[in-house]
C-alpha cells in the first residue's frame, strides 16, 4: 500500500523532523508505524534511530542500542508528538482518487468502496480484509460479499488463520482476539451481533404461588474469550518481566505496564 500523507500532514511532519534533528524519511516512516495502530502503538526498523524498535503508548520504549538513553528519549519524544497529532486529525492519508465507472457512478476503485486509505490489507483462504483504525472499521471480502463492521475500541493490529467460523481469519486488538460477532455491522452483512438478553425473572416470580419462593437459578456459562484474554495478558506480563531481568525496562516501567495489564481482567 502506498499510502500518501496529505500536504499539512507533511508540513507538520516536518515541523516535528525539524525540532529534533531528524531526516524527514525517518519520521515518515515512524509515522507509517504509527498509523497502523492509530498512534498507541509502532514497530519499527529505521537505521536513523537505532534499528529495530518498539514504542508503546503509556511510557515503554525499546531501542537497538539498549544502553543509548539519549536515543530513547529522543524515539519516546517523536512518537508522543506524532501519537498526538495523529488522534488530532493533524496527519492523515489523502483520500483515494474517485473514478468514473461506465454507469455514471464514482468509486474508489477498491473493493471496499469509499473508505479511504486502509492502515493494512491481506487476503488469504478466499477471504480478503482492509483495516481502517483512523475510522473504526473492518472491512471484509468473503465469496464477493462485502462486509464492512464497527470496530468500535479495537485497534486492530494482528491478522491470523482462524479455524471455524465465518470466515478463514481471525483478527486481534490490544485486548486480544477480537469477535467479529460482538461487533456492529454498518454495511453488507445479513445478521446483526447478537444480543444477550438479561433472564426476565419477575414475571416468573408474579406467576408463582405465594406459598412457594421461587429462587432463579442461573447458569454461569464460561467465557471461552475471557480465558484468551487472560492468557495473553499473563503472557505479555512474563515476557516484560524477562526485558527487566535483563534490564532492558527499569523497575518503574515494568511495574506500570504490568499494573495497565492487570487491570484489563
């Protein structure tokens, strides 16, 4: 995908290039990163700043030159400023050009019609995906169909091979494995989520005997995605741990990251 950032965006891209003394290449391709995640989050490989990287929004920042301070805070300082200026609509993708089809319509030219510049696209097994963070949507190519959903608070980063289910992948946020049937469908599906109804218990109650109480009984059902969800996040907690024993992260970061973790069960 090559995606165009608009002339402000590249202004301001420059600006932020400008103040820290770094190539405007540099901090494109760091912005690239950013927008795959809406700005909380960028992997990176950029010679200019050190290699192969890691920044994440709430304070941990991984360099190639683990013991180079200087150049950490100097990649803490650019994806704060670019972080923030991507949720402030200051750095967008120009939208796709509008083509004239023989019927006297305009499209995109994209399968997924006129939602702008997606932040990843892939297709496999049949089915084809473009990721939209900037908007919150999903949209899908499953058989020819097109099914466009709200993503809500996801921000979809991880795209895998899903056995079952409706379609041939699955997809991933910083909450984990995302399910495609909890979310809202704007456009092109058949069914709606579902929605889970609370048990009406008063009216079985009204219709009861006086003499007899009646007790509901209700049947906790496990979680198959809570259980995910926890899974990941113990995981991601022992993989912090091991960059402090090594002392890639201080105590204070681990600490912090581990608290934000551990607070999503």
């Amino acid at each position: 995908m090559n995606a165009i950032f608009t002339d402000a965006s590249f202004q301001n891209m420059m600006n932020v290039a400008n103040r820290y003394g770094i190539s405007v290449n540099a901090v494109t391709d760091l912005t690239h990163a950013l927008m795959l995640s809406n700005g909380t989050m960028a992997q990176f490989n950029i010679p200019e700043l050190g290699g192969g990287g890691q920044w994440m929004q709430g304070g941990m920042t991984m360099v190639g030159d683990m013991f180079n301070n200087q150049l950490k805070s100097t990649v803490d300082g650019l994806c704060y400023e670019l972080s923030n200026l991507i949720n402030q609509g200051a750095i967008q993708y120009k939208p796709l050009p509008k083509i004239q089809n023989q019927n006297g319509s305009q499209s995109s030219g994209n399968w997924w019609g006129d939602l702008g510049f997606p932040n990843s696209t892939g297709s496999q097994n049949g089915t084809s995906y473009a990721i939209f963070n900037n908007i919150r949507r999903l949209a899908i190519q499953d058989h020819g169909k097109v099914t466009v959903f709200d993503t809500l608070d996801n921000q979809i980063g991880g795209v895998g091979q899903q056995q079952g289910g409706n379609y041939g992948m699955s997809f991933t946020s910083q909450y984990g494995t995302v399910d495609l049937n909890t979310l809202p469908i704007v456009s092109g599906g058949d069914q709606k989520p579902q929605q889970q109804n609370a048990p009406i218990v008063q009216d079985a109650i009204q219709n009861q005997p006086e003499a007899i109480e009646f007790t509901p009984q209700v049947q906790e059902v496990p979680n198959e995605n809570t259980s995910e969800l926890e899974e990941d996040i113990f995981a991601k907690i022992e993989k912090l741990a091991g960059l402090k024993d090594k002392g890639i992260l201080t105590e204070n970061e681990f600490n912090s990251k581990k608290t934000d973790l551990l607070n999503r069960l």
